[in-house]
C-alpha cells in the first residue's frame, strides 16, 4: 500500500507541474485520493466503533484519520470545483487551457549580465541587451495589442 501511495504522490505531482490546467485539475484529484489512502493507512487495521460501553477500549479505532481523511475529501473537491472554473474561464477568454508566460517573466529570463552605459547613458550600437530589451519592447506592445478588453 505505501507503493500505492508513492505512486500515487508521484502521479500527481508530475501532472501539477504541467502547464496544461486539465493535467492539473487531474493532479490535484490524483493527490486528494492518495492523501485519502494514505491516512486511512495511518489508522491502522479496521476496529470497533469508539463507542464506550459496547467494546473494551483497546479494540476501538482512532477516529482522527477518519477525520481528516473527510476534511481531505473536502478540500480536494473544492479546489477540483476551483480548478473546473478557471479552466472553463480560461477556455472562454484564450481559446484552450494551457498557461502562457507572463510578457515581463519572458523578459527577466532572457536577461544576461548587464552591460555598463555609455557615459551618456544610452547603449551603444553593437550592444546585444538593447537588442533583446527592444525586441521585448515589441513582444509586449504586441500582447498589449492582442489582449482581450
């Protein structure tokens, strides 16, 4: 059952780190029922109902992963119902559901050392940084364009 679990975790991790929201949502569903695996093996072999008088205390189960395995259940829906949301959203406004970069995170990554202005404080001619930042400069006038108003 711990393999179970494993794989389970492992599933679901990979599928949250896609860009796609549907990989996602299944991510998320995939790791509420491995979290609800894996405190149902916390609690241990089955027992008695923890009902005094009925059975000695020794043969009860512990109720606590039962609860929590419900509050996971719960928070695992309402974040499935969340996720269905924005994916819907999503699929209205763009057309599909997977996650773009953001104009400006595109700009940072490209970023190499910065290069040191001319004493005026423009760069010079042959300088590949003003290059990329006006190429940016481009790509986000563009997605300015083409964003919905």
């Amino acid at each position: 059952m711990a393999t179970t679990v494993g794989v389970l975790y492992g599933t679901g991790f990979t599928l949250l780190l896609s860009r796609s929201l549907m990989r996602v949502l299944i991510g998320v569903v995939v790791l509420g029922h491995g979290t609800n695996l894996l405190l149902q093996l916390a609690g241990g072999p089955p027992a008695r109902p923890p009902i005094l008088g009925v059975a000695p205390p020794e043969q009860f189960a512990d109720p606590l992963p039962q609860a929590l395995a419900l509050t996971a259940i719960v928070i695992t829906f309402a974040l499935t119902t969340f996720l269905l949301a924005l994916g819907y959203r999503s699929f209205v406004l763009v057309g599909h559901d997977e996650v773009q970069d953001d104009v400006e995170d595109r700009r940072i990554a490209r970023q190499k050392a910065p290069s040191a202005p001319l004493e005026d404080g423009a760069p010079h001619e042959g300088d590949p940084l003003a290059d990329v930042e006006r190429a940016d400069d481009e790509v986000e006038a563009e997605a300015w364009r083409e964003a919905p108003r």
